[in-house]
C-alpha cells in the first residue's frame, strides 16, 4: 500500500520542529557563550585610551572675564535652559575663576581633576561649584582652557614630578623583556624606597598623587612601567596577565632599587596594581626587601571583580562565574592568568608585612568588599579604610587631606615612615 501524503509529510515536519525546539535551547547557550568568551577576552586585552568627551563652554576668570558662550548653558547656544544646582559647601575661592563643562557624568564628579586637551596640554580643575544641565560649573586652578570640543577628564591630577613639587628623573630599569621607563625621586638616604605600581590601562601618572608623601618621608620612590603598557615593551600574547605576569617587572624594579642602595621598600599599587604587587610579595626575589605595601582600590581577588563587573552590565550573574571558569581553564592549558591561585582571600595567611588598603565603598570597578574582608582575615597585618562617594582610584581627588593623613599616619605608626608631624597636603 501507498503510504498517504500526510505520513510521508511526518517526519519532515517533526524533524523541523525538532529543529526548532533545538534553536530555542540552543541560541541562548550560544549568545550565552559568545558573551562569556568576550568577556573573559576583554579582561586581559589592553585598550586604547579614551577619547575625549567633554567640552570646554564657558569660561570666566577670577577677573570677571568670560570666555564662550553664555554660562550655564552646555549645548553652545548661548541660550540658558533648564535649571541649575548649587552644590553645598563647595566652591571656588576668592579670585579664582570657573569652568563650565559639558559631558557626561564625569563633568560633576566631586574633587580635583586635570583637564586635558587633544594635544596634551593640562588644564586644573577644582571642586564642583554647581550642576547645569548636561554639564557642571567647576572651580578653575591655574591657567584657563580655551573653550571648545576635545576635552577630557583625568584623575591624574599630575603629569611629571616636578608638577607634584618634587624632583626626578626619567631613568631605564632592566626587567626580563628589556628596559622599562620608570620616574625616579630621590629622598632621604636612599635607604628605603617606594615602588609605585599603576592599574590596569593606567600610566605612571597615575602614582604620582602620592609624590609628596614619600619626599616628606624621605623615602625614594620609583613610579615604574610594566609589560603592555603603551610606553613599556608589548608580551608575546600581548595580553595582561592580571599580576601573574607583570610581577617579573615590578620585582625587577625592586631589583634596581636594592643595585641602587634600598634596603628596603614599600610597594604602592593602585587597581591591578594592587594585585600585582601581592604577587611580587609572593613570588618575587627580592620580596625580602619588601617591608610593607600600601594599596588603594586593590583588587584582591580576580574572581569577585569579573561577578561584580557582570552586575554591573546587567549581566547574568552565571555569566560572571563562567568567565572566571574560562580563565581558569586558560591557565590549566597555560593561555590565560590562574585567577584563583592569585585570590588573597585563600592566600591570606600568606602576606607576612604590614599592608595599608584605602578603598571607596561605590567604586564601581573594583568592589570595596574583599578589601575589608582582608582586613578581617589578617587584623594584625592588613588594615583597611573605607571612603564613601570617593569611586575608582579618586579618593585622592575627592578627599586629598583624609587620604594623606592616613597614609601618613601608617608609614609613623609602622615604623616604615620618618617620625614627626604629618605633612600637609
């Protein structure tokens, strides 16, 4: 018998809506998969710098002067809109002008910051004065931008030493891929020495807020460079081994400092650096010079950092773990950095000098979390003070005076400091 139209057509149809059913389970494991590896690729990618996104409106001398269109408004119309917000207890002092700027939220965040133009040049700028729509008046510090598109912010708020009121120069330090460039400041006897470690996609600029705490100190400090960075020497893969790798560097620049006379030496890092520098008190041969470590907005453990940055994309939190998994597996096979052999919370004990953790509780890049629990697990070690409203690396920039009398007040309290009263900011 003649099978009917309708059998033959059976299984046709039953293998489409097999297939069907496959795609809707299988579409999302694969966008889900996608997601993971692009992720865990981008943690170790280095990127370029950001472009610029801010604009210079308005500005208005301590003489009165104005510059730009009409302040207050920060589209360029010259035709004020909308409201403006008076930020309390902040402002500009007697004779200093302002800046009107438009951007993104950067624009109002509160501290000091520098400015800087598409062709380098830095302008200062100061406390937020008041909000306006799409933008903020802040206070002007020093000489007045010109007004005009191409701007953007910076927490760096020094670009060299001697703009931080001390004097160095730029000297080469042998690392296993060639030499690397490193600012160095003479102080003191040249005993004790500071080797400053910058953040992941940072500069050494970035180390440069704490200049006049290690003059006053006397302690020498090296701000130094490490693989992958845009002035330093490229890796093999040309990725970030998140301090699994660039400890060599920074072991090598203690290195430099004990060939130059250190005895012994504090390591400062900051973001990444902060795990970089756990790793050189790990691993490091020289790690018996290191004598203490002050970290601000440390990443103390990889695998709560790549969780929290999925929260924060509005991410899946499964897909958080999954990139930690897909770095681990990269490790096993040696292709990526072992996230979970650098998790300070499980190598707790392991840390044997004083460490100093200075970290902002809305930091929206590094959570504050493990830093505190840090500090629980290692009590007679580890001491952690937590910032409010302070973000990423800008605790210096938001509350300068508080994060100076801290550190100064560790160095004395440690013995790792030059005894006396505090240096002002």
């Amino acid at each position: 018998m003649k099978p009917s139209s309708h059998a033959a057509k059976r299984p046709a149809v039953l293998v489409a809506v097999l297939a069907g059913v496959a795609g809707i389970v299988l579409l999302p494991l694969i966008a889900a998969g996608a997601l993971v590896s692009l992720m865990s690729r981008r943690i170790v990618r280095p990127e370029p710098g950001r472009a610029p996104d801010v604009a210079v409106v308005a500005v208005e001398t301590g003489d009165g002067a104005t510059d730009g269109v009409t302040e207050g408004n920060s589209d360029g119309s010259g035709t004020p809109h909308g409201s403006e917000e008076t930020v309390a207890g902040q402002g500009q002092g007697p004779g200093m002008g302002t800046v009107t700027l438009s951007g993104g939220p950067e624009t109002t965040a509160p501290g000091r910051y520098s400015l800087i133009a598409e062709d380098g040049t830095r302008y200062l700028v100061g406390d937020l004065v008041r909000r306006v729509p799409g933008g903020a008046v802040r206070a002007l510090l020093g000489t007045p931008p010109p007004p005009g598109p191409g701007y953007r912010l910076s927490a760096y708020y020094y670009s060299r030493p001697d703009d931080a009121g001390v004097t160095g120069s730029l000297v080469d330090v042998p690392t296993p891929l060639g030499p690397m460039p490193a600012w160095l400041v003479p102080a003191g006897d040249g005993r004790r020495w500071a080797v400053v470690v910058h953040g992941r996609g940072a500069l050494r600029e970035e180390g440069l807020r704490s200049a006049p705490i290690w003059a006053a100190h006397g302690i020498t400090a090296l701000y130094v460079s490490y693989r992958n960075d845009p002035d330093g020497i490229p890796s093999r893969d040309g990725r970030y081994g998140l301090g699994s790798t660039e400890w060599r560097d920074v072991d090598a620049a203690i290195g430099y400092a004990r060939t130059h006379g250190a005895t012994e030496v504090i390591l400062m890092g900051w973001s990444m650096g902060g795990a970089i520098s756990f790793q050189t008190l790990l691993h490091g041969s020289n790690r018996e010079l290191i004598t203490g470590m002050v970290l601000d907005s440390p990443v103390v453990d990889w695998t709560d950092v790549i969780r929290f940055q999925a929260t924060l994309n509005r991410l899946p939190r499964v897909i958080g773990a999954a990139a930690a998994r897909s770095l681990g597996r990269r490790a096993a096979t040696r292709q990526g950095p072992d996230i979970a052999a650098m998790d300070m919370l499980r190598r707790a004990d392991e840390i044997d000098v004083p460490v100093l953790i200075l970290h902002s509780t809305d930091d929206g890049f590094v959570p504050a979390e493990p830093s505190a629990r840090l500090a629980e697990l290692r009590p007679e070690l580890v001491t952690t003070h937590l910032f409010a409203n302070a973000t990423h690396t800008r605790i210096w920039n938001d509350q300068p005076e508080r994060w100076r009398r801290i550190i100064d007040g560790w160095l004395d309290s440690t013995g790792l400091g030059r005894p006396g009263p505090a240096a002002t900011d």
